[in-house]
C-alpha cells in the first residue's frame, strides 16, 4: 500500500506514516458516534513510532462508558476533524481516522469493534468479523 498521508479539513493539521496498518476497523462504540456525528468511526491502527504529524493538535480526553479506559481524542483546533485517537488499550498505536486519509481507496475494514453499541440499522458485514467489546475485551 505504501505511505499513508492525510490531513484535516482545512489542511492545517497533516500527517504521515511509512508502515503498514497494523489493523483497520469499524469502531460502534458511543463515544466514537458522538465524536464522528454518526454511526461509527472507520480507524486505521499504526505504530506510533512510525506515525509523524505536522500542525498542531487539541486533544478531549475520554473515559468510555463502553470500556473504561482513557482514549485521547485529537483534532483540529481550527476546523474541528477529529485527526487520531490514541488510546490506553492500545500502548503505542496511533488510530488514524480514516476519513483524513488523502487515498482511501484501498481501505477494507478488517473488523467491527463495540458492536453491542452498533445501531440497528447498521447490520454486521458479511465475511468481516462484529465482535461485542474490543479486540481485547472479546
């Protein structure tokens, strides 16, 4: 796939990354929907170390009322695109949000993650795994 870059809405935050995605998936959780305004958050997962940023980032701390755990929601201080999250269930990975990506064509989300949040009218995808809590909470 090679390089990943993207930026925010109004190009004041970018971002690039040479590795590959560690996972892509399709996030239900609640704060995810309230963060995106919409029915879930499509993250692309990448090691931090490999992940570089350019612009400056405002970050809303949340605690999940899904999981319990701290997740760092950065964005846009200007034009409000939430950016990454970085998240305490996931030391050293950086969720890019998938929307800022500038080539999002090859993305396929791998799994769904927080389905037991997911709203009814969204139905499980055939052949790509919904599980109820997190990777790790599954």
């Amino acid at each position: 796939m090679g390089k990943l870059d993207g930026r925010c809405l109004c190009g004041a935050v970018e971002y690039s990354c040479d590795a590959e995605p560690a996972f892509t998936a399709v996030c239900h959780c609640r704060d995810c929907q309230r963060q995106s305004g919409t029915a879930f958050s499509v993250i692309v997962g990448v090691p931090e170390s490999d992940f570089r940023l350019s612009g400056e980032l405002a970050t809303f701390d949340t605690v999940g009322e899904d999981h319990g755990r701290e997740t760092h929601r950065r964005f846009c201080p200007t034009c409000g695109s939430p950016v990454i999250s970085e998240s305490e269930g996931l030391p050293g990975v950086v969720l890019i949000k998938a929307g800022t990506l500038d080539d999002p064509t090859w993305l396929q989300p791998q799994m769904e993650v927080w389905g037991r949040s997911a709203h009814p009218w969204v139905p499980a995808q055939e052949g790509r795994p919904r599980v109820e809590r997190g990777p790790s909470a599954s």
